[in-house]
C-alpha cells in the first residue's frame, strides 16, 4: 500500500471558524501528525542508509528507537 502526505498550507484568507467540529479535529490531528510522526520519513528522504547502519551497530540504539516510537 502505497500512502501520499502532501503537506499543504492554509489558503489565504480563509476562515478556520467555519469549520465544523469533525474537520478541525482533523486538522489539529494533521498538525499533531506533521509535527510528531514524519521524522521516519524526513530522515529516510535525506540518509535512507543512516538510520540502518546505526540501528545495526548498537543494540541501545535499537532499543532507544522502539521506545521512542
């Protein structure tokens, strides 16, 4: 399964407060998401290798890398 995050600005001179409640609950989930869960994807769109060689050189990285997932 293939999944696209296209990260998209906020149109100019748009009106959050004409949202209803389902859609700014998925925005502050996306802004949640674009904060806390895209550095996998940052870090591997720039050294794809970095994070294998690290996690295959030191057991406690491979521990501290579960546990900050």
């Amino acid at each position: 399964m293939t999944v696209n995050y296209c990260i998209m600005p906020q149109p100019q001179g748009f009106d959050c407060s004409t949202l209803i409640e389902e859609d700014k609950k998925g925005i502050e989930q996306g802004t949640q998401f674009k904060s806390f869960g895209t550095a996998y994807a940052a870090a591997h769109a720039t050294r794809p290798a970095t994070i294998g060689i690290v996690l295959s050189s030191s057991p406690l990285a491979l521990l501290a890398w579960f546990v900050a997932l």
